[in-house]
C-alpha cells in the first residue's frame, strides 16, 4: 500500500488542531454552550406552560395570517394528531433546536451575506467555506462538536446552525445582486452612502430572497434533528433514533410523521412573508 | 439666458473600459482609432477626449446611436463611472479630483438625475421615491414631505402619492423619476434617455412639459437621447457622438444646415417633405417687365423666351398683373403704354402658401401662378408641371432640396403635428 508519495498526515493534523481548539478555546466553548443550553430550555420551558390548545390556535391564527385557511386548516389539525400520538413535548423540544438553530442561522448568516455582497473579497473567501460546509458529512462535524460542547442540545443546535446557515449567506448575497443595476445607479446619483443604499434600498428589495434563504435554512435545521439526536439532543429526532436501533417501525413512522408535519407548517408559514410585504409585483 | 455663464465644463474626458488604460490614452493621443487601440491594448474606448461648456440654464442634448458612449460620457459628470482622464468642471470645480464625501455633496445639492428606466424604488410609494433625494439629506419629514408634493405639483402627479410605482403607467412613472430629480432642487438635471422607453405620443407630450417647466425653471439640464427628433425638439444646443468622440456641437438649426454626419444627412432625407412644401419650394424664376417700359420691349421678350404672356412689375418688383402677346401688339398698333393694357386680375399666391393647397388653382390658371411675398412683390412663378412633379415626389423640381429637407425637418418638430 505504501505509495511512492507518503500519505499525508490529514487526520493527525485535524487531531492536533481540534485538541488546540478545545484546549485554547475551553472558556470560550463553555460559554457558548451554557448560554445556548439556557435558551434553548427556556424556549422549551416558556412554550411548555401555554396549554397545547392554546398553542395550536395561535399558531393556527398566524398560519392563516401570514398564509391560506387551508394552511391553518392543517396547522390545526397536524397538530392535534401530534399531541394526540404523544409527541407534544418532544415536538416542542424540536421547535426550540430548530427556531434556535435558524435564530442563530439569521443572526450569522445575514450579516455575513451583507458583508460578502458589499466585498469582492469576502466573497471569494465565503463561496468555498459554504460549499465544504454544505458537503462535509454531518457526522464528521458532530464529533468535533462533542469535544466542544459535551453531549446534549447544544452540540445538536450547533452542528443544525453549520448545515443550515449557507442558504441564508447565499441568497442574502443573491437578493442583494439581483436589486437591478439601475436602482442602484439611482440611489448613488442622489448621494446615498453605503449603509443609506443597503437599508433602504437593497435590503427591503433583497428581502424576499433572504426570506426564501431564512425558510431554507429552517428546513435545512429540521433535517438535521434525528442526526442532532444522535449527540444526545432531545426532541422529535431522539424518538426517531430510538426507534431507529429498537427496530420500532410503527413507533419511528409515527415520530417521523411528526416532523413532516412540524416541516411543513414551518415552510409554509416562513414561505409567504418575505413576499406577501410588498405590493404587487415588481 | 442673458448672460451665458458656464455652469458645467467637460475637459478631455476619456473613458477607457479595460486593462490597459494609460497605454490607451496614448494612443488616443497619437491618433489611433477605436478599433485598432481594441486590437493593441484590449480595452475598449467608452468616451475619446469629449470636450464641451454647457451654459447655465440650457438644455444641451448629446445625441449618438446606441454605443457611441453617450451615456457613459454623461454618467462620468456625476461619477457613476469615473473618467480615465479629463477634468469635469461644476461651477468651476474640478469633480473628478473630488473626495468621496465631497462628490456626495455634489450628488446631493448640484445634480440629479432622470434615468431611461425610470429606476424607481419599487418598495416605495410614489412620495416616498420622490422624497429620497432628501430622505438621505436627514431632511426633517415634513419639509422633505412639503418639497416632495411641491415636485409632484409640478409634474401633475398631484393625488398619486400614496400608489406604488407599479400601480402608475410608463409615463406616469418617468412623472416620478423627475420629481424625484426635481425634489432636491439641484441646479443641474442629467437626463439619461429620460423619454426613450415611453410611446412616442406619450414621449411628445413629456417633452413639451419638460420644456415648460423649463420656462420657470431655468436647470441646466444635459439630456441624453438617440433620437435625433427629440434633440431638436428640445435642446437649445446639440452634440453629436459617434464612437465616443463628439463629432458636432451646435444648435439645432446648424445641425440640420449643415449636417456633419451621416445619420443627420440621412435624418434630413427621410422627412416627409409633400407636407411642408411651399410654393418657394418650386418657383421658377419670373420672366417680368417693367411698367416704364413700352409693349414693344414686351414683346420683344415675350418673343424672345417663346411665351404668350408675361408679368409687368414695378420699380420695386411689386406685381401689377399681366400682358398678354395679342394685347401687346395691339397696344403697339394702337400706340398705347403698357398702363393701359396690364390684366390686374392675375392669379397670385403667397410664397408661404403650401403646395397641396394650390394644386387646384395652379392646375386651372391660363398662365402660371404668380408667387408674392406678403408686400405683393413678385418672387417667382409656379409652373404646373413643376408643381405636379413635387407633389409626386420628383425632387428635380424642387429648387433647393438640401435647403427644403432641412426647413422641412425643423417645422416638422416645431409644429409636430401639421
């Protein structure tokens, strides 16, 4: 096997690397992960005290709002079957690894577009990082993540936030390139400066596409549940997991159902507001 | 405009696209030409040493077909594209050496800018777009609001605050787009194709009401067009762009007169001239004699040029009617002068007088139509034939072509509509 190159080192220098960064970054890490593991269980604990009913025709209201009454129709109804198979906890232990998950998603990966719309170089830097995190295997990530963040939700909303963050920093990026050419030449005749141009022209025009990229990233997070299980994260996923390695058929479909069902609430919700904001078409 | 004060003055402004900037220059210097620089260099000339004043409060056209660079010329006077070389003066100050925070300055107070595409905000509501300019000023609200509808006024958008631009028509959104560039109150207007995406009767009707607003206004507008129709239409001076160079500066009558470029001579050709003829147009040279003289002279000539009658003038070529060959030579036996014998009742019309409306006079008078000017002077004659052949479109008879093309143009687009 021993070519005439020899192998390189790849794995040791990641282990070394990882083991500095645990080292180095220890406060930093532990810092990260309590205020993380805080709110996500005060999501989980704030959500828990509305009684379930209360909770499904709030967010059956905001379903008919932001979408169609055939949408809250469903929101409805998907949601008493949750709460009526007895996944109501767990689902709302997934809703809050995800809204966290997405919450961190926005925060991050906003900025980041912004900044990588406005900079050449930025970009050219960004557009790899995002590939090699959209295609690195989820798994490989996750046992770094261990290291960093123990085991439990933490490392879970974590690896959630590194799967689920490129589409927001890609179509911040793309919504803000695509505010036509003229528009922009329009804002710079008048003497904007840059920050006038980003948020009074190209961000709410951008708006629709970085919602499309927030609404893709929420269903990127949703995804991520089972394997985020696998780190000890609570929720929908963790039931689906263990039915995985009990061989529990029934029991996996029926938490598997739940998430479809939380998914498909969540997309269609988060699918119209970006577009439903402005008037008519363009 | 009393006074001519130039408010903006572009100085050798060169605009090069590409790599190899400086090493294009020089051989715009040397006299290379576009095409053999994009064969050396790569880069591609957008604007070749543009040179011109405009004058305060003067609407100047620069006028070229799509890529001879006149819109990358007029976006380099506010800088949306930086000049490679050249100097742009705003009131005597050099823009192109301007900071970022100066040239903001300028982009705020001195120049707006009307775009073909009107370039609105589609997320704004038509007041909103309008008071932009003053928004990003940190205008308080309710004096940028005050400004914004005053624009609006002007451009009879009165009511039409609250819709969206989508909600208006083309021409109702180029409304916007120049109360948005009138709402900051800058003194000059760049105007990039501002018309050129609107119908042409919708284009006709925006450009007298630019030229009315102008009455009161007073800007100094620098509007850009590829339509030679518009450029003379409203510009008080015109430049010509071919290939990123300027090839003629003037104003709309020297540019039809003495057209310097292909496209104008073409232009000028393609006018409709059967409704702009005149009688001028077509007259012949009037064969006359003096009232002084006697019959015989008159028959005489009448002889001489193989005609039957001639027309008898005054000292002062005023016409006082016609002879005819059996009179005179009845005059002559009978011994009278030519007082005696003048026919007065002589079909004349005026110069001015178009062609089609004399066709049924000229085709049923016994001797040609007599043409006068307003004092009864006679200018010429219009021979039937003459008359007939232009209507059909035969040039030959018209005496000045060049010169009829050229008058034919400029009332076409005074009158528009005649």
């Amino acid at each position: 096997m021993e070519g005439i190159i020899p192998k390189l080192p790849v794995s040791k220098w990641v282990d070394l690397f990882v083991d500095w960064l645990t080292v180095t970054f220890a406060a930093a890490f532990d810092g990260v992960s309590n205020g993380l593991e805080t709110i996500v269980e005060g999501i989980v604990t704030g959500l828990g005290y509305i009684p379930f009913y209360i909770f499904i025709i709030l967010l059956g209201l905001v379903a008919w709002k932001l979408s169609s009454k055939g949408i809250a129709l469903f929101t409805v109804i998907g949601l008493l079957l949750i709460e009526n198979l007895g996944y109501w906890e767990p689902m709302l232990e997934t809703l809050a690894l995800v809204l966290s998950a997405v919450f961190l998603s926005v925060i991050i990966g906003v900025p980041v577009g912004i900044w990588a719309s406005q900079n050449r170089t930025v970009k050219q830097i960004v557009t790899p990082v995002l590939d090699f995190m959209q295609t690195m295997p989820a798994f490989v990530y996750l046992i770094p993540a261990i290291f960093f963040f123990n085991i439990g939700i933490v490392p879970g909303v974590v690896a959630s936030v590194i799967f689920a963050v490129p589409p927001t920093i890609r179509l911040t990026i793309l919504g803000i390139h695509q505010v036509p050419a003229d528009i922009i030449e329009a804002t710079e005749s008048f003497g904007s400066t840059t920050g006038q141009r980003l948020i009074k022209v190209q961000l709410p025009l951008a708006m629709p596409t970085i919602m499309a990229g927030i609404n893709q990233s929420i269903m990127l997070a949703l995804s991520m549940v089972v394997i985020a299980s696998m780190v000890g994260a609570p929720g929908l996923g963790a039931d689906v997991y263990r039915a995985v390695t009990q061989i529990q058929i029934g029991k996996g479909f029926e938490a598997g159902l739940a998430i479809v069902v939380i998914a498909i609430v969540l997309d269609r919700i988060t699918q119209n507001i970006g577009v439903k904001k402005q008037g008519g078409n363009m | 405009m009393s006074e001519k004060n130039i408010k903006l003055s572009v100085k050798n402004v060169t605009k090069i696209f590409g790599k190899n900037p400086k090493k294009a220059i020089q051989l715009l210097k040397e006299g290379s030409s576009k095409g053999e620089i994009l064969k050396k260099t790569g880069s591609t000339v957008g604007v070749n040493q543009a040179a011109f004043d405009v004058y305060a409060g003067e609407i100047f056209v620069i006028m070229g077909l799509s890529g001879s660079g006149k819109s990358t010329l007029v976006r380099t006077i506010n800088r949306l594209i930086d000049p490679t070389a050249g100097e742009i003066l705003i009131d005597g100050k050099d823009i192109t050496k301007m900071k970022k925070d100066e040239l903001r300055d300028i982009r705020r107070k001195k120049i707006s800018m009307v775009f073909q595409k009107f370039a609105l905000f589609p997320h704004r509501t038509v007041l909103e777009n309008t008071e932009y300019g003053l928004e990003i000023q940190g205008i308080q609200k309710d004096k940028r609001k005050e400004s914004a509808i005053k624009a609006l006024k002007l451009v009879g958008l009165e009511g039409y605050e609250n819709q969206y631009p989508n909600q208006l028509s083309g021409g109702m959104q180029q409304r916007v787009g120049l109360a948005r560039a009138l709402a900051t109150d800058t003194d000059i207007l760049l105007m990039d194709e501002a018309f050129s995406a609107l119908d042409p009767l919708i284009r006709k009707d925006m450009q007298d009401e630019l030229l009315e607003l102008q009455n009161s206004m007073e800007k100094t507008i620098i509007f850009i067009t590829h339509d030679l129709d518009e450029a003379l239409r409203i510009g008080d001076r015109i430049a010509l762009m071919k290939d990123g160079e300027i090839v003629q500066i003037g104003t709309p009558e020297e540019i039809l007169m003495n057209p310097s470029n292909q496209y104008v001579e073409r232009f000028v050709e393609d006018v409709d001239l059967s409704k702009v003829l005149t009688a001028g147009h077509v007259m012949k040279r009037a064969e006359t004699v003096q009232v002084d003289k006697g019959p015989r002279v008159a028959l005489q000539l009448m002889k001489k040029l193989g005609i039957s009658s001639i027309y008898v003038v005054d000292k002062k070529q005023t016409l006082l009617g016609a002879i005819h060959a059996e009179v005179a030579k009845e005059a002559v036996e009978a011994g009278k002068g030519l007082h005696d014998i003048i026919d007065p009742n002589v079909q004349k019309v005026t110069s001015d007088t178009l062609l089609t409306d004399l066709f049924d006079q000229v085709s049923t008078a016994s001797i040609p139509v007599a043409a006068v000017d307003e004092n009864s002077r006679l200018l010429g004659i219009l021979v039937r034939g003459a008359v007939i052949g232009a209507l059909a479109g035969n040039n030959e008879t018209i005496n000045d072509i060049d010169q009829a093309r050229a008058e034919a143009a400029a009332s076409q687009l005074k009158g528009g509509n005649q």
